[in-house]
C-alpha cells in the first residue's frame, strides 16, 4: 500500500528544524513536497491553541486538507512533531511519535547542539526513516 | 576470559537508552567544576553584573534540557500548561534531580501579581563558594536562576529570574531566594485558562 506522509520537527519559535517525506511513494511526490510543508506551516496555529488546553503530548489529528490528515506531537518544550499522512493508523503514529521524540530528546542533551538550531546528523535522519518504514 | 561481561558498546550516542543511569554525581567535583566555570568567566567580564548574565546563559541550557529529559523520562509524557503546575514541577521534581532534596519553599509575592519565590537555606551552588566585600550583591546562584528561567521558558512562561540573598536574624549565612517575575502574556493566558 503506498502512503503519502510528510514529518517536520518544529521549534518553539515556529522556525522548522528537521524535515523528511517519509511515504512509501516518494519518488513521484517531489512537486507535492512543497505543498505538504505549506499545509503542515498553515496547521501551526491550530496546534497553537490547541496545546495550551490539554497536558498530554499526543494532539492526534488537528487538521485536514483533501484526503491528508496532519497530527501533532508537542513536547515539553513545545518542539512539535508535525505529521502529514493519508493513512488512517492512529497507534502507529502515536508509537511513532514516541520513538522520534526519545531520539529528539537524545539530540537535544548534545551542550554543543543550540537548542532551536536544525539537526543535520545523518545518524538522526537514517534512524526517522526507519522508524516512518516500521510504524507507518 | 577478556572481554566477557563487558559493557556494551554504542555505535553513536543516539542507539545509547535514555536510562537513569548513576543517580549521583560527586560533590567536590561539581564544585571543582563549578569554581573553574566562576573563574573563568570572570577573566572575560568587566563587571558583576555581565559575569550574573553569563552565569545565568550557562544555567538557560541546563534548564531547557532538563525540562525535556524530565518531562520525557519522569512524567510520562504528561506537559504542564498551569502556572502552579510548572512552578511545583520546578519547586519538587527539578530540585529533587539536580540537588537531591525538594526546594525548602515555594511562595507567591504579597505586592505584585506575577512575582513567586523558591527559597533555599544554602543552594548547593553556593556551598563552596564566599563573596569578597567589594562584590557586593553578587550571587552565584544566578547559575540557579538561569536553569529555572531555561525551564519555565521552554515550557512558554517567559520570565525574568533573579537571585538574591535575604539575610535572616538568627543565622549566619543569609538565605538565597530565587525571585520569578512573569511576563505579561503569562498572566493574561493564565487568566484566559481559567
């Protein structure tokens, strides 16, 4: 089954800071790409308000466009975890999300990494693409 | 037989768990550390109050990474979105993690609206550390300040973090209180909240 699914790692300060298209058809998608960061940008002030009603981290699916349905995950420190996807796995997202946010965290404990600032570690982006290949 | 029972080694550091690992680091030290990050800072300042600003960034990354290995490793990824929630937070788990003991108190100002204290008979900071008369007011624990300014400001209540010795009458050493002001925008969301 192909899947369309686009990740961003958002900082605090809305300035996105990793990006990956992750579905299963990626070749064909390229001039889709620009479209799937457009929809997942125009979802951050939804995930804005959204975020200061609830504790948890996991704000499933906070908006829609055509087939395409964008969830969010937002840490502690409000870096958020953008996922635009057709499929309609909510557990597999969810475990997704939690595996990508132990790497972040991970990322994050570097002192020399400026908090904010894009992770470029090709350790990082092997790891995401094999965590999207496995749960999604 | 060598090499048997030997740890596991990783390949990079983000294959490595996230586990508790050793709960204590020793006293001296951190201290050692500590001093020579004092010293060295001021070697590049011209006056006190640039060497508390300097103090107070190193402390901002602490505070910032605490509060996502904290919130991802004790709380089971539970946010906190109230202004008490975030402050008790601070005041109990952070205290707990970083000093081994909960902060000695947590109060909210009597003349302003957006002002709370953590007070602290001796930070664990300041332990080692005495101030020379022409100092003045300086204060180590700015180091403190910042990690809690690192903390609230991740977590979106920007505030300005001070600390200040408060001299108590009976005891030699004066008490350390690390002051938090709130930013408007605070306020008027967590009016909003309800």
């Amino acid at each position: 089954m192909t899947t369309t699914a686009c990740f961003i790692v958002v900082s605090k300060n809305d300035i996105p800071i990793y990006e990956a298209e992750v579905g299963s058809t990626v070749r064909q998608k390229q001039e889709q790409a620009h479209q799937h960061q457009f929809i997942l940008h125009a979802a951050l002030d939804l995930v804005q308000d959204l975020a200061w009603t609830t504790s948890a981290m996991f704000l499933r699916s906070v908006d829609r466009f055509n087939d395409l349905t964008v969830s969010v995950y937002v840490t502690a420190g409000h870096t958020r975890l953008m996922l635009l996807h057709d499929s309609r796995n909510e557990d597999g997202i969810k475990n997704f999300f939690q595996e990508v946010h132990e790497l972040y965290v991970k990322t994050l404990l570097n002192p020399l990494y400026l908090i904010g600032s894009r992770i470029t570690s090709a350790h990082f982006d092997t790891r995401v693409r094999a965590l999207a290949r496995k749960y999604l | 037989m060598i090499g048997v029972g030997k740890p596991k080694q990783y390949g990079n550091v983000l294959d490595k768990p996230l586990s508790r690992g050793r709960q204590e680091v020793s006293l001296s030290a951190f201290a050692f550390l500590f001093s020579e990050l004092v010293q060295y800072n001021q070697t590049q300042v011209d006056n006190i109050a640039e060497l508390e600003r300097r103090l107070e960034d190193a402390g901002y990354a602490v505070g910032a990474r605490v509060l996502e290995l904290l919130c991802h490793r004790d709380k089971g990824n539970r946010r906190e979105t109230r202004l008490l929630g975030i402050l008790s937070f601070i005041h109990s788990t952070v205290w707990k993690v970083l000093f081994g003991k909960v902060a000695d108190s947590l109060e909210k100002g009597t003349e302003h609206e957006d002002e709370y204290m953590i007070s602290e008979k001796e930070l664990l900071v300041n332990r080692f550390i005495s101030v020379p008369k022409d100092m003045g007011a300086f204060n180590c624990g700015a180091f403190v300040a910042g990690i809690v300014r690192g903390v609230l400001d991740g977590a979106g209540f920007p505030a300005v973090v001070t600390a200040h010795f408060v001299p108590i009458e009976g005891q030699q050493r004066p008490r350390t209180t690390i002051l938090i002001k709130f930013a408007e925008e605070v306020l008027r969301r967590e009016a909003r909240l309800g």
